[in-house]
C-alpha cells in the first residue's frame, strides 16, 4: 500500500512485479505472495462560519506560501474524518469542538498539487502522482470554544469576511466555503 506509486514491497522491500489483476496492472510482491495497491490519500477539513466570515489559515510555507486557506490535513491511522478535522482543527487554530458537532458538506477527490483554473501549480513533481480524497466539514462558530490563534506550523489563523477574502485564497478553497455555508442554512 503506497500513496505513490508503488515500485517495491512496504512490507519487505522487494521489487514488485507487473500482473494483471481486477482489470489493471497492479504490483505484485512474489515474496509476501500480495498486492500491492495504489492508494489515495485520505485528508479533511472544517469550515467555521460566523454568520458572513469564515475561519481561515495563512500557510507559512510552499506552495501557495502566504495564501489562506481551511484548516485541514491528513487523516491519521485510526482515525475518522470527523476526529482528524477537530485535530487539525486545535492543532492550527486553537479552536476546540466535538467531533460529533460537524456537518459533512462535501467528500470530493484531487492530485495533489492540482489548484483548479488557471491557479499556481505545485513544483513538487512527484506530488502528481499523489490523489488527495478529502472530505470537508462545516460546523458555526458557537459550536467552537477559544480565540483563534496560529499553530505552530501557520503564519497567522483568523476570521475573514466572505467577500472580503476571496482573493486571497488558496485556489479550491471558495468552491468548499461555499458548499458549507449552503450546508449550514439549510
Ligand atoms: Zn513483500
């Protein structure tokens, strides 16, 4: 099992062989005697809304250094969506809720490194070979308890106005708000 695709065994570090196995050609390890898979990378994220501004980082690194964009990461073993997007959540924001608070808005897929029209491309080539699956929560601010603050990994976390942020958004980013706050009306 590789978020890239795989060339050896994760589990013993043989070169895999080509087979034709579920109408593709997929890894084979000859020593474990299994395949060994492609797979996406799971990730999520939330959406806190306070009536018409939206919570927001300021990444602090490439790419789309000094852009904003959601809280949101990868989706750690054991965990579910939910429990991984209140993480990252506290982590780079210092917002606390419960899992159970969000509302699922949209699960959708994406390479990594893919930004929507006409946005900066990611110059990490190998990133191409990475499918990012990421579901996307929304929740209101009162659901939340804490002042915003920037993690440790994050030049600056805070509330935006809608109309006022857009601009500075990490490309993808306004198509998710948008779904959340129709989420959230409804
Ligand atoms: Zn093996």
């Amino acid at each position: 099992m590789s978020i890239y695709t795989p060339n050896f065994c994760p589990r013993c570090g043989t070169e895999l062989e080509p087979d034709e196995f579920d109408g593709d050609t997929r890894g084979y390890c000859s020593v474990c005697e299994t395949h060994v898979f492609h797979l996406p990378s799971p990730a999520a994220g939330v959406v806190v809304l306070d009536d018409d501004r939206v919570l927001l980082i300021q990444r602090d690194r490439p790419p789309f250094e000094g852009q904003w964009e959601l809280p949101a990461g990868v989706i750690e073993h054991g965990e579910t969506p939910r429990e991984a997007a209140a993480r990252e959540l506290a982590e780079e924001t210092t917002l606390d809720v419960a899992p159970d608070a969000l509302t699922l808005t949209k699960s959708g897929g994406h390479a990594l490194g893919a930004t929507g029209k006409g946005g900066e491309k990611n110059k990490n080539s190998s990133d191409s070979d990475v499918f990012v699956v990421e579901t996307t929560f929304a929740v209101s601010r009162s659901e939340t308890t804490g002042e915003p603050t920037a993690g440790g990994g994050e030049r600056a976390a805070r509330f935006w106005p809608l109309a006022e942020i857009r601009p500075a958004l990490r490309p993808g980013e306004h198509e998710r708000i948008h779904h959340s706050t129709q989420a959230l009306d409804s």
